[in-house]
C-alpha cells in the first residue's frame, strides 16, 4: 500500500536506495547524536530532515560568509509511507513538485504533547496486522522490537556503539548506531504514522552529509547561546528553556553539551552520551567531557587543538559582524576523523613520495623525502553550525521583534569554546 500520490522522478543522489525507479528509500542516519527531529539518510553525501518552513527560509537566506559554516542546503523532497513486498512500511522521498498540496508547508516546529504513541505496527500496514498483535496480547516493547529487527535492517555501522551511563561506565551492551539516532527515529516514525490518516505527504529538507568527508566520524554536538527559546515561544515553553539554561552550563559559559560520539583506538568502537548527560554537568564537568571527545581511548588528541580552535575564532569573527542575527535553540557541530593520526598519515605520505620518486633526480628525490620528514600534520576538523527553527534577523519573515548587534550569548559560547580549548592546549604542550 502507498500513501502518496504516484510522481515521475528525476535525478537522484550518489549511492541513493531506490524503490523500483520511482523513489529513494530513506534511511536512519546512525552518526546522529543530537537534535530531537530524525535525520535521514538520502544518499552518501546528503541527509534530510522533517521541514519547518522558518528553517527553510533561514537557509536560503544565508549571508555567504556563513555558508562555510552551515550544511549546504540542497532543496526539498515529498516523504510518504509505503508498503514494500513484506507488508512493512518505508519512509520514500519524491521529488518535490510546487503544485502538490502539503499540509505541513506552514507547520512550526511542534510542541509536542509528552505522550506515548502506540508503537505497535509502526511498520505493518493495514490494521489486520494490528488486529493479531493486540490479540496476542503484544507489549509495545515486544513490538518495538519486531520493528527493529525488520524494519532497520539496514540501520547500522560496521563499528560498534556504546553509551556511558550516567555513573561514567560503559554500558555492556553494543549497538550497530549511535542510539540516540534511533530513538528520535522511532519518535519520528510514531509521530508520522499517527498522522498518516490526515497527512500523506510530509516536505523534508535536503541536507549536506557534513561528516561524509570523515570515516571514523567523532562527532560532538553543543547547544549554542545563553537563550534557547525563539521570539514567538510561548510562555511555558520559554519558562521550560530559561530553566534548562539555568541549570546547566548555558547559563555560566554559553554553551552545553548536547551529545557526542568518540572513537576509542584501544577498543575499536564509539562512546556516546546524550543531551541528559549534558544538562547536569558542571563548568569542570563540561571540562572533562571536552577532553573525553578529544581523546581516543589511547592519547589525548593533541593536534586537534590548532585546528578546531581556528576554525571556532573564523566563525566568531564572521558572527560578529551579523547584526540582528539570533541563533536560538541552535547547535554546533565539532567533527574530526577517529582514524585520522600522525602515524598514518605521516606513512601515507611517505608511501606518496616513494612514488614519485621514479620520475625524479637523486637531488629532487632526496630533497622531497627530507621535505615529508618535517611535514606538520594537519588533522581533517569540520565546525558547522546546524539547527535554525528559532533563528531570525532583522527583515526576515516580518518577524516583529528586532535585535541589535550580533548575537552576543552564541558568541559568549564560542568565545568560552575557545578559552577551555586554549588552555587545555597549553596545559598539554
């Protein structure tokens, strides 16, 4: 069974699954380790998300000077249910035709009410599957686990997953992904299905994968800024926001953990910890969690310091000169490769070399291999800001309330980034 209307195609992404010849198979993103909106995979090099029409308007508005440091905005697909060959459910994205009637063009991003969705065929289709399961007398916790083992079959990573609990051991259960990624999948999926009756087609944002470039990708998330809530917040929603940043690091250094993911050398799979973590740490405590990211199980990464610390002064700079820019409720993202080391790059360089070296004189050839000795290694490091529900800026959207000068909590964050990191650099020199 489909619930969307039949499209023509055009050109899809590299390495997208497709359903037939009409459409691509969305996937969980299993290296999401924050957010609470699930991030699907479209292909290799792009992502997409539920669309919020602020969010959307707010990318295509991007001052240039910012796009290095936001996911690249690739447009918007049509999202729909449908049936496959077993009778389960799929998420496939379409094309994005202007015509279609889509009631969600409008939607603000929701305040969901605190309730539980009945999980139960999630992935059956047709409410005769529905009808056995409650017969049977089913748990939605035993039903969830059907959904998993059929459903997100392809949901998964050849590295392990581990999340530290909250007394700062591991876990012994090992998991394909980052389990935070699941979670708001099934939230994702309950929330959709639960709608489907009214809602056939859902617009979803087309993304930029921005830890495609990473193969082992460590991946920390912190939620920016001394404020979280947007303008149009109501007052319970800003009342819940304000006590959130009270009680947590956003308050004292404008900044919080809101999940991550560390490859561990030592062990060969990631660490993980979530948003819940983060809101209990301490100034000291977030301290020690920027470490933890930066170690790999063997050695503290001392050559991540240079280049994440220039990355984070450019983007201070460049907001800075954003005026009446908010970044509410927004994240920044910090990337680096677990598998990226001095050893290996150092010997893949070498091996370049050795290469070369049939082509050039015994003086070049001596004179290049003297040259990768002092090389200065230069590990990958990504910084993207993500997240713009609660953005605004002067003009954007009639919005009724204008600030002035830039967005002073989001750069008291950075600048508190940069402090730690800097003198962690140099207490590890």
């Amino acid at each position: 069974m489909c619930v969307c209307q039949t499209m023509e195609v055009g050109k899809h992404g590299k390495n997208a699954t497709h359903t037939g010849s009409r459409g691509v198979l969305l996937e969980p993103f299993i290296h999401q380790v924050g957010g609470h909106s699930s991030m699907m995979r479209y292909d290799d090099h792009t992502v997409c998300k539920p669309l919020i029409t602020r969010e959307q308007r707010f990318y295509e508005s991007l001052p240039p000077e910012m796009k290095e440091f936001t996911p690249e905005y690739k447009g918007v697909v049509s999202v729909c249910f449908e049936g496959d060959s077993d009778g389960y459910i799929n998420l496939v994205a379409y094309p994005y035709v202007e015509s279609e009637t889509l009631e969600q063009d409008d939607t603000p991003e929701r305040d969901q009410p605190r309730r539980k969705h009945s999980r139960r065929s999630l992935n059956k289709s047709g409410s005769g599957s529905e009808h056995k399961e409650e017969k049977a007398g089913l748990t939605s916790e035993t039903s969830e686990s059907i959904q998993d083992t059929k459903s997100l079959k392809s949901f998964h990573s050849d590295v392990p997953f581990q999340m530290l609990d909250g007394n700062s051991s591991v876990s012994s259960e090992k998991i394909s992904f980052n389990p935070w990624s699941l979670r708001c999948h099934k939230q994702q999926l309950s929330l959709m299905r639960s709608e489907s009756k009214e809602r056939k087609l859902y617009k979803f944002l087309l993304l930029e994968n921005v830890v495609h470039h990473f193969k082992l990708p460590c991946v920390l998330d912190l939620k920016m800024g001394t404020r979280q809530h947007g303008d149009d917040a109501s007052e319970e929603k800003a009342a819940r926001q304000m006590k959130k940043c009270a009680q947590s690091t956003s308050a004292t250094l404008g900044v919080r953990v809101c999940g991550m993911q560390v490859y561990q050398l030592n062990t060969g799979h990631y660490l993980c910890r979530n948003k819940y973590y983060g809101r209990g740490l301490s100034t000291e405590g977030f301290r020690s969690a920027l470490c933890q990211y930066l170690h790999n199980g063997i050695e503290l990464r001392k050559d991540l310091f240079d280049p994440i610390l220039s990355k984070l002064q450019s983007l201070k700079a460049v907001l800075e000169r954003q005026a009446s820019y908010r970044f509410y409720s927004s994240s920044l993202l910090i990337i680096y490769d677990g598998k990226d080391t001095r050893s290996e790059t150092h010997l893949d360089r070498k091996a370049e070399v050795r290469l070369k070296q049939v082509d050039l004189s015994p003086a070049d050839n001596l004179q290049d291999v003297s040259n990768t000795e002092s090389i200065s290694f230069q590990p990958k490091v990504d910084v993207r800001m993500i997240d713009f529900a609660h953005s605004t800026f002067k003009g954007f959207r009639d919005d009724p309330t204008v600030h002035d000068g830039p967005d002073m909590g989001y750069v008291f964050g950075l600048e508190s980034l940069i402090n730690i990191l800097g003198q962690m650099r140099d207490e590890n020199q």
